[in-house]
C-alpha cells in the first residue's frame, strides 16, 4: 500500500515545533526521536513526529526535565496510553505552578511525603504545604529539593532554555521566582538560561539562605545597593559591602544572609544553568 503521509524536512518541522534544526539533531543523538531517513540521508518527518517533537518541548521546557527523564516519560505515555497535555495543567501563568511541578515529579518518581522528607531534611508538612502553596520554604530546601527530583529552581520556576541569539529585557520587566523564601526575591535578569543563569535578588533585613548548598559551576556576584555575609565551606566569612564583587566555584558549600539594616540588592550569575 502507498504511504500517503505528508512528511516534512528538518526545517519545517523544526519551524513546526518551535526549535531550532539543530535541536532536532540533538534530540536524535539522545534517541528522543526517530525520523525517516531517504535513500540519500535526508530526514523526514510525518505529523505524528512534530507531535511528538511539540511534546518534547513541553517536557523540556516547562516541566525541566532531563533527555533521560523525557524518554521514560514517553515510554510511559506509549504503554499505557495516557498524556498530560499543557492545556490540563491550569495556573495563573498559563503552566503549573513550582508546588504542582514538585508534586506531579514525586507523583511520577512514585515517592511518598514521607520519603523525600527522609531524603531531603525538609519536614513532611512543609513540604505537602509547599506543593500546595508554593511557599514556606527556603532557597537551600528549594535548592535540595531541586536536585532530589534531578532538576534546576530555575527550570522550575519557568527560566526557559531558548534558541535566541539575544536577550533583552527592560529595566523592571524582570519576572520572578514565586514568593517561596521570607524575605528573598529573585527575578529574572534574561528570557533563556542557555549557559549562564542571571538574577537580581532583593533581600529584607535579615533574610538569608537558611542553611549552605553547593552545586555544580561557577558563580559571580555584585552587590549594587547594601551589604551582606558570605559564607564558604562553613568556616570563611566574608562580608560584602555596596560596590563590592566576589567570585567562587559553586561545589563549595556556601550559604548567605543579608547583614544590612535595611534592603540588599545584588547581581548573581551561575554558570552553567546548575542553580
């Protein structure tokens, strides 16, 4: 029988799914998809393939989810027939908000409360309050909880990862971290986080990280109003007043607190997107 299936070049399904060729060739390499190969090496893909592609996307950039995550996700959705699509997960921003993100990856990973709490550090209450609030905890227990269910704050704070060359956000349109911390706000410096995540924070009188963690990378940061305490591997101290700039590798454990009567502002970087 004739194969009648419309089926599309690299550029046109890429157009199609909203990516770049060139992420196509590396979802390929990460055996995420499989298209038709011509005689001649070309590749084609049909419309069951840009769904797939468009699902892919999804699973990329609003749920953060790792090549690994993303192929047993679909295996799953093949065996048993079930997909959640974006349009099922409702929130005020169009996507799941950090809570329903964090309880729909424990729900995935077949984890009770009471097991992340085990693992983490972080009490089974907060937690359950968390996943149905989005706030209560802090940067670090953020942060831990993050690399418990093998993502990124900033991919679940919505930090997409893009294929644009620039970004250029106005001064106060930055977007912001859901209120999750007292005292600490974090908003977005760039639209992607392809190899550098860029954010401001503000920090009320007293706020801090509640604890120290480490991560992989490089780390910069600038205070640009206030002063603050840094503090490296649990016994270096160092405080950085209005101006002042500091720079450390992010595998060193490392926690925070603003020393200053009033508000702190600063410039923090992480390379890579490990935060």
């Amino acid at each position: 029988m004739m194969d009648n299936r419309i089926r599309y070049k690299i550029a046109e399904a890429a157009r199609m799914a909203g990516v770049s060729p060139s992420t196509l060739r590396l979802w390929e390499s990460q055996g995420l998809v499989d298209p038709v190969r011509t005689d001649s090496g070309q590749r084609l893909y049909d419309s069951a393939h840009v769904e797939r592609l468009k699902r892919i996307s999804w699973l990329r950039l609003d749920k953060g989810l790792n090549p690994a995550a993303i192929r047993e996700t679909l295996k799953s959705e093949e065996q048993d027939g079930t997909e959640e699509t974006p349009a099922e997960v409702g929130s005020s921003s169009g996507g799941r908000t950090i809570g329903a993100k964090l309880r729909h990856l424990r729900r995935e990973m077949g984890c009770t409360l009471e097991k992340v709490a085990a693992t983490t550090g972080i009490a089974s209450s907060l937690l359950s309050t968390f996943e149905r609030t989005s706030q209560g905890l802090s940067v670090k227990a953020l942060h831990d909880l993050a690399g418990f269910y093998g993502t990124t704050i900033a991919a679940l704070t919505g930090q997409a990862e893009t294929s644009a060359r620039e970004s250029l956000v106005r001064n106060g349109d930055w977007t912001a971290w859901p209120p999750t911390s007292s005292g600490v706000t974090v908003q977005n410096l760039t639209i992607d986080r392809r190899q550098m995540e860029c954010h401001r924070f503000q920090l009320a009188p007293g706020a801090s990280s509640e604890g120290a963690y480490s991560h992989a990378g490089e780390e910069f940061l600038h205070v640009l109003v206030g002063r603050m305490e840094l503090i490296l591997d649990g016994d270096q101290f160092f405080e950085l007043r209005e101006g002042d700039s500091f720079y450390f590798e992010s595998r060193r454990p490392h926690s925070w607190r603003n020393s200053n009567d009033g508000e702190t502002v600063l410039i923090w970087v992480n390379t890579p997107p490990t935060f």
